[in-house]
C-alpha cells in the first residue's frame, strides 16, 4: 500500500508541475496566414503536443494575407493568432484588435524584387522606376516597406503604379514574365530568386523600415479568457525558445510546415528564414514593449505603421498605440511561475 500511496504523491506532483490541467483543455480560435516563417510556433506546438500541457485546445483558421484574416474579426472565427503590422493596426481601428506581443521582425523579409535582366539598369538609376507597375499586396507590410523604399531611393511613395494581387498570384505574374517588379515578402522573395531569376531591389531594413510582425487577440476574447490568452503567448514563446534550442529539428519541421501549407522551398531558403528574421523571448519581448516616457520601441515601431496607413488614406488618422498595444498578457506569463518556466525552458540550453 505504500508503493501504491507513493506513486499516487510522485503523480500528484507531476500533474502540479505542469502549467494547466491537460484534462480540462479550453477551445480557442487561432489565426494565421500558412507558410509563413512566424506561424512556426504554432506547428511546433501541434508536433510536440504543447497546447494541451497548457490546456487549450486550438482551432485553426488561416487566410491568404492579413487583410482578410483582420476583416473575419467581427464574426468571432479567432480569438487570437499572428499577422503583419499594418494589418494589426487596421484591426485595431476597426474591430478592437489588441496587439500582445511580436512575432519577429520582418523588415528585411519584406522587399521589392526585379527581374534579374533589369536589375543593373534600375540599381544604377532608380528614377527609371517611375511609372513602372509594382506587383505587391496593398494595405500589408511589404506595400509600407516598398514605399519607404521608393523613398529611400530618390523617388516619390507614389511614383510607381501599385497593382493589388495576391502574393501566389505575384510569382505568377514574374515567373511567366508578366511583370517586372514585385513587393513580396520571405519566403516568396526566395522563390522568385530560384524560379524567376529576381533579385532584391530594396527591403524594408534597407530603407530603414521596421516591420515587426503582431500577436493579436480580439478585444473582447482578452475580457473574457484573459488566462488563456496568456497560455497562448506562453506556447508561441516556448516555441521560439525551443526552435533556438534545437537548430537541425526545427528546420526539418519547418519545411514539413512550410510544405503542408502547399509552398516547398529549399534547405537554402530556410537557413535565410532563421537568418534574416530576429524573434524575441519573454525577456526580450517585455524590454521591447515596456513604456519610458516616450512610450516603448513598440509604440515606435507601430506609430510609424499607422502613419503610413493614414498618409494612403486607408484609416482617417493614426491611433494613439497606447491604446491597443499592451504588454499585460505578457506580464501575466512573467508573473506566473509555472508559466513562465514552460515559456522559457529552453532559453539557456
């Protein structure tokens, strides 16, 4: 009887060590665009099985681009998810969307590409692009980093023609040469370098664009289930913590993911992905969003994409990011210290 008393306790114990009950596993909605270099953690988290050691049971939606994943807000198909900057400012002004962390910066994975032939002519004398058409998809992360590029190069924001398509619909275009020049992000840039023959123009780290990628939650899902949303920041942070940990694993699983969402891209282009795109620990993410007179770098970050939005004439002016920027979820995890040990137990291995 007192093997059976013991391993009774030493069960107890383990259960107790664990974040949530994996028995009582809350339904929550997630969003994310597939394919894309930020979603990773949540692939990880399905292969691993992390959701339910936090006991939340997701529910995936995913949607071509930011806009219309933003747009679905109101029908409560989500409660929380990843997607760009500008989108998550759209979001905000619109439905009530709540930025709650970062996925990773994306400034240099957002970037205007032209045709190889093209490439000498138009790096020599950028003014060669006015009148030009430009590929890209509007209100998103790469149409604020091309028009800080076209800056950055002597031109006016406007003096090319922006054509609105969608980013598959853009390696079309440039793969069977009908179209010269594309605003795409990683890793379609990668694929219009290996099947088109594209290379860089210009990214938004080059124009000195921040393009930080969001971690949202809907306004009234935080009201509501504030703890979940917490868990939900806690298993997107453990995944980049372990992704980290685990080099080789994680870009195997990668390109699993990157392949389910129907993109193949190679080892090459995968190795750009974990190079070019910097993501942020619970440490990191809290420094980055904690407020100094002045507000914080995310505030910064933010303030300067919803400046671009009104200026396009998009939203009619830029919300304050006090408002729908927090670092309160975040906080939670910080403060909880079962919690934070499972977001951040491989950070120094």
């Amino acid at each position: 009887m007192r093997t059976i008393f013991a391993g009774l306790a030493l069960a107890a114990a383990l259960m107790g060590a664990a974040p949530a009950s994996a028995q009582t596993s809350a339904p929550i909605g997630v969003s994310y665009q597939p394919s894309l270099y930020w979603a990773l953690p949540f692939h990880y988290a399905n292969v691993k099985g992390w959701w339910k050691d936090v006991g939340l049971a997701p529910n995936f939606t995913t949607f071509p681009a930011g806009a219309p994943q933003i747009a679905a807000a109101p029908s409560k198909s989500w409660d929380v998810g990843g997607t760009g900057s500008v989108p998550a400012v759209l979001g905000a002004v619109r439905f009530n969307i709540l930025t709650i962390g970062i996925t990773n910066d994306e400034s240099k994975t957002n970037a205007m590409m032209v045709r190889g032939e093209r490439f000498d002519a138009i790096k020599a004398n950028p003014q060669l692009l006015k009148g030009q058409r430009l590929l890209l998809t509007t209100n998103s992360t790469v149409d604020y980093a091309s028009r800080k590029c076209l800056v950055k190069m002597g031109l006016a924001a406007n003096d090319m023609q922006f054509v609105n398509l969608g980013q598959a619909q853009i390696i079309t275009a440039l793969t069977s040469n009908n179209g010269d020049f594309a605003g795409v992000w990683a890793p379609n840039t990668y694929t219009l370098e290996e099947r088109a023959g594209a290379r860089y123009l210009c990214s938004g780290g080059d124009a000195d664009a921040i393009v930080p990628g969001a971690l949202i939650v809907r306004g009234d899902f935080a009201k509501e289930r504030p703890d979940d949303v917490a868990k939900f920041l806690a298993v997107y942070l453990r995944g980049w913590s372990w992704a980290k940990a685990n080099p080789a694993e994680a870009r195997t699983l990668a390109l699993d993911f990157y392949k389910q969402g129907g993109l193949e891209v190679s080892a090459r282009a995968m190795d750009q992905e974990f190079a070019l795109r910097p993501t942020f620990g619970l440490d990191e993410q809290l420094k980055i969003m904690t407020r100094g007179a002045a507000g914080s770098t995310v505030d910064g970050w933010f303030s300067e994409i919803g400046k671009f939005i009104t200026e396009v004439g998009t939203i009619p002016a830029n919300p304050d990011a006090k408002n729908y920027i927090t670092d309160d979820f975040l906080k939670r995890v910080a403060a909880d210290p079962k919690l934070k040990a499972f977001a951040t137990e491989f950070d120094k291995k």
